[in-house]
C-alpha cells in the first residue's frame, strides 16, 4: 500500500499503514510536554520550618519530624536550641505514619498543639528539665 500523498484525516482517526489501521499522528498542546518518570530530585520533599512564639517559649517546628525550642527572647542565627522534640510529642494527629509532619504547618491544628504544649512542657524544656531531645545520637523507640 502506497501511503504517498495520503491525508491525514485528523487527530484522534484511524489510518492505513502497511502495518494495519493506526491511530492518525496527534500533536501535543502548545507548551505541553509528554508525560514520564519523575526524576529523583523532582520527588524529594523539601523541609519546611514554622514557627510559633508562645508566652513560655519559640517553637519552630520542622516538616521532617522534629520542633526545636527557644526561649521567648530574640536569637540570633546559629543558636542551639534548648530542646529538641519529636512531632508525635506534639499530641495524636501531628506525626504521619512516616515520621514527617501529617498536617498542614499553618494549620489551626499545629497551632493549638504547640499551645499546648508549650503550656505544659516550655519551660520545663528551657530548663533542661527535659533533657535535650533528639540529638540524633538515642536508640530507636
């Protein structure tokens, strides 16, 4: 089957080829792009930091699993914090299954949890009274 000066009848139609009927040859949208495997780096999330100052301390919570404690004063950049806390402190809801933060970090959510435990363990995490958290360095729970 000669195909030399055929026409093609349109996207989306069926055509002869000396291999059987196809579909007609179909261009994309301007600016669109043909669909594939993510790279790596396209799927890697990036870390987020939030932070909250409440009466007893600043607390600046982490997407990847962790909240730092401050005092409620002005830091400058590069300091330790007193405590390092991991999110399921936070209360139920707060972790994800995998570690990172399963909420929102401007959620209503994460607000009142930090609230709330800032309220009840700020200063006690200030104090060293909590130790200083995860340092990286304490076996698996």
């Amino acid at each position: 089957m000669d195909l030399e000066g055929a026409v093609d009848p349109g996207p989306g139609h069926l055509t002869e080829s000396p291999l059987g009927l196809m579909v007609g040859w179909q261009s994309l949208a301007p600016g669109s792009q043909l669909a594939g495997p993510q790279r790596a780096m396209d799927r890697i999330l990036t870390l987020a930091r939030t932070s909250f100052s409440a009466p007893e301390a600043h607390i600046v919570v982490s997407t990847d699993g962790y909240f730092d404690v401050y005092p409620p004063s002005v830091r400058a950049n590069g300091d330790k914090p007193a405590y390092r806390g991991r999110l399921a402190e936070l209360g139920p809801g707060i972790r994800g299954v995998d570690d990172r933060l399963a909420i929102r970090p401007s959620s209503v959510a994460l607000l009142e949890a930090v609230t709330a435990w800032s309220a009840v363990h700020g200063a006690s995490a200030l104090g060293g009274d909590l130790g200083a958290g995860r340092d990286g360095n304490e076996p698996e729970a």
